[in-house]
C-alpha cells in the first residue's frame, strides 16, 4: 500500500479482476540498475486460470500510461524471460522494442523498452 521503500510512487500492487473482485495477481513500477543504468519496469503477474483475456496488457498498458503521464517519466522497460512468448508480445502491443538480451545471476532475460 505504500509503495517501494526508497520511491513511494513506485512497487507492487494488487491486481483484482473488476468483474469478480477476486485477487488475480500484482503489477507495478519497479526500480531497477541494469549494466549501470537506472530504468523503471513495467511489472505485472497474472493467474494462470485469468491468461488470455488481455488482462496482462490491460495491467501493462495502464503502467505505461500511469509512468508517462503520472509520474512524467522519459522512459520505461519490461524485463521478460526470454522463454515468456506471452510477455513479449505484450510488451510488443503497449509499444515497446526489444533492446537487449541481459544475463545476470539468475540468467538471461530480455529488455524491451519505450520512450515518451
């Protein structure tokens, strides 16, 4: 409820369906420093039982807007496994462009990200 620790207007939230006001998962901003440099990420998670409805870039393309407009922020990134199909063309449909492929202590992942 009240955000990321060091950036209130940033973290997770819940994410409820708005049709059965069930808990389906959590999206948000996060902060993150990747090879040296500071990038907000559009974050989301879905119930698997909810996948295919669109909801995912409902909650993404929200953040997008919520980042850009809200916050004034130039710009914003997903960070995607590269095995998540899904989660890429989402990142695709809210305009954003694959960057880079990423690997950390936790693997490889992909950056994709867009600016305003």
């Amino acid at each position: 409820m009240n955000g990321h620790p060091q950036y209130p207007e940033l973290g997770l939230w819940a994410t409820i369906h708005k049709e059965t006001g069930k808990f389906i998962g959590r999206c948000g901003l996060l902060p993150w420093t990747i090879q040296g440099q500071y990038d907000i990420e559009v974050a989301y998670t879905i119930a698997e039982e909810c996948w295919g409805q669109g909801l995912g870039t409902e909650a993404a393309e929200a953040l997008l807007n919520y980042g850009f407009e809200k916050l004034n922020l130039t710009r914003l990134i997903c960070l995607i496994d590269k095995e998540n199909i899904a989660s890429q063309k989402v990142a695709k449909k809210i305009g954003m462009l694959f960057e880079k492929e990423v690997q950390d202590e936790m693997g490889p992942f992909l950056v994709y990200s867009t600016m305003r």
